[in-house]
C-alpha cells in the first residue's frame, strides 16, 4: 500500500503569482460607476484558483466576484490579484510575497483552502490584515488552537455538509446499498469519508469504492462495471468533475444500469444523461436561481458555475460589508466590519450568516468527521 498526500484542493485546484488592479473589470460589468482614487479605496489582495481539471475555475472565480463587488459601485474597492501555485506550501507562498509587496493592503479575500488559509492568516496576523476565505469545503478545517490566526470570515460550496446530505437522501429515497464512483482527484478529499460514515450511521451500506486510475480513457469505468454486476447496489453515488465527470455521464449512458439509481452532487446534473440523478448540493441551478442574478449573470457572459456563484457572492456581500463601514479604509476598520458580515448573493435569495451548514434543506443530526483520522491507502 501507498500512502496518498492529502489533497488541498478539490481537481487540482492551485493558486502563481499575477497581481493586477481588480476594478477594472468589475467596472466594465457596472458602466455608470466612478473608478475609486487609489488613495480612498480599500486596498485588498484578492485570491483565484487555478486547477488543472476544471479550467475556467479561477476566471470563473475572478468574474464572480468582481461581478458582485460591481452592484455597489459606490464602494471604492481596489483588488489586486493573485494566482497561487499548485501545492498549499507553495501557494501560501505566492500569496504571501504578494503581501509583502503591498505595504498598502487592508486586508486579504478570496479562494483558500483551510491548509492555505492557515498560513496566510498566520503570516497576515502580525500586520493586523483580516481574512476573507472562500474554498469548496471539500476538507473539514482543523480545529483551531486557541490564539491561533484564522480567516474573519469563511463560506464555501459546503461539499462535506453536501455530502452528508446526499447521504440521507439516498438512503431515504433509492436504497439501503450503494456504491461509491470517485475520481482519482477526488478520492483524497474529506467529502467522500462524510458520506460513507453518514450513510452508515444511518443503517446504509457502501459495498464497495471504484477509484478511477490514470488508465487509458478505453479502460476508465471497467473496473466500476464489474463492481456493479458484481454487488448490484441500490445506488451509485458518483464525485467526479471536469472532464472525467463528462466521461463518466457518456460510460453511463452506454450500460444498461436501468435498475440502478445515480446520485451525486449539482455538477452531475450538468452532464447529459437520460436518468434523472437525485442531486444535493449548496448551490441552486439556474432553474433555481433568483432571477435578477441569473439576469446579471447572463449580462456579464458569466456562466452559473459554482466558482462563479462563490465569487459573487464574496464580492456582493463584503461590497455590503464595507459600505456600512464611516471609517476611513484601513486594516483595523476592515477587520471590525467584517465580523458582522452577513452573506448575500446569487446562492440563496434570504441573507445568512457565514456558515458550514446548508442554506438549501436540513442536513443529518450526524457529526461531520474527517477521513484522514485514519489516514487514506490506496492499494
């Protein structure tokens, strides 16, 4: 057996170092607003993903949230961008050389897992700069020790309390048996062991996991179809993303799994296939989504992803943030907003606080835990 290193980010998402000015582009999306005088503005480092499986994740990312932050033109915001590199070490790294460049900062937003973020908020602590932090939620973050720096404010696409979730749901709704269909990426991550141990908290069983390897393309689900014929679940849950995801929906496709169920999370209900899959997940589609931001949305050619939904969100909500603020731009003033800040945006129609739990629908009584208690083997 091979001891596989954690994975910090969901599909190789990473973040190299390319800062630029932000308001820019968020001016494009709001016309009738005034650029802010540099010297007036809220200075911020504003962080975006790159990912070696999901290609638009960061432009998505980066659109969003200039996407929200241009509803409040009025408030004067300077980003500078940064892209990080592809391992937290190194992508702790690359944001926080960006920070030693700008003297200037007030505080720093954006896309940082919680291995990330731990560094970054450690590094920003001395120069008193607060944390904004968006991520997947695909890993539980480590309790925190007591002094120890953390992000002020922290939402994300909440994939483990997704997973806990979806676990109640196919059990009440397709079956007592399932099979787990993962992708090599997300293998690693803390979402998979949640489902496992709440689906079997509840009485369900996960008869078996089929990991997709580095094979050719040819050879991908073979490995799953003898899963399947050999212990015929109830169910098959499936995490992939990106390519692999699409993959996946056009094996499926060609089998004849009619008595078999799909569930997984809202990605999967973006592919093409002829069985309607039970989906849960912290994101509303675009049948769901609130019109006047889906209108937004299609204004600015930003597809309804859940980089950019993420984006806008955190753009949106500290755009509201800080227009309450009366005092002059500085860290200590943006750290004192910021700790009453309420979320708003495309994901949900109703204000809420920064949470790791599901606006969506009720999740499980059962406690959230991390795989990695007992490590992850691959054999």
């Amino acid at each position: 057996m091979t001891m596989i290193p954690r994975r910090h980010f969901l599909a190789s998402t990473s973040v190299a170092v390319s800062t630029t000015g932000g308001w820019g582009a968020a001016q494009a999306l709001a016309p009738e607003a005034t650029a802010p005088h540099t010297t007036k503005a809220w200075q911020l480092l504003a962080v975006a993903p790159q990912s070696h499986k999901v290609a638009d994740l960061g432009s998505d990312y980066r659109r969003g949230l200039e996407l929200g932050l241009a509803q409040r033109p009025e408030v004067a915001v300077q980003l500078h961008w940064v892209e990080a590199q592809p391992t937290p070490n190194r992508a702790a790294r690359s944001i926080t050389a960006a920070m030693d460049k700008l003297p200037q900062l007030h505080g720093v937003i954006g896309w940082m897992p919680p291995a990330v973020e731990a560094k970054v908020a450690a590094h920003a602590q001395p120069r008193g700069l607060p944390l904004w932090a968006s991520d997947t939620g695909a890993d539980l973050p480590a309790a925190g020790k007591p002094g120890q720096a953390q992000a002020v404010v922290r939402h994300s696409l909440d994939l483990c309390g997704s997973a806990a979730q979806l676990a109640q749901a196919v059990y009440q709704q397709l079956g007592s048996s399932t099979v787990l269909a993962v992708g090599h990426v997300e293998s690693g991550y803390d979402f998979v062991y949640t489902f496992e141990h709440a689906y079997r908290a509840l009485g369900g069983r996960v008869l078996a996991r089929h990991v997709g390897q580095q094979v050719p393309q040819s050879e991908e689900f073979d490995g799953l179809r003898a899963t399947l014929i050999s212990h015929r679940p109830d169910a098959v849950v499936a995490f992939y993303s990106g390519p692999q995801l699409a993959r996946f929906a056009r094996w499926w496709e060609t089998q004849s799994q009619s008595t078999v169920e799909l569930a997984g999370f809202p990605w999967l209900a973006e592919v093409p296939t002829s069985s309607k899959p039970l989906i849960a997940g912290a994101w509303p589609s675009t049948t769901q989504a609130e019109p006047g931001w889906l209108q937004r949305f299609e204004q600015a050619g930003l597809p309804w992803t859940a980089a950019a939904l993420l984006g806008a969100e955190a753009g949106y909500s500290m755009a509201n943030t800080i227009e309450k603020s009366i005092q002059l731009p500085s860290a200590s003033a943006l750290q004192q907003v910021w700790q009453t800040a309420v979320l708003q945006g495309p994901r949900s129609s109703h204000p809420y606080m920064p949470t790791a739990v599901s606006r969506f629908s009720t999740l499980p009584t059962i406690p959230l835990i991390s795989g990695w208690l007992n490590g992850y083997l691959q054999t």
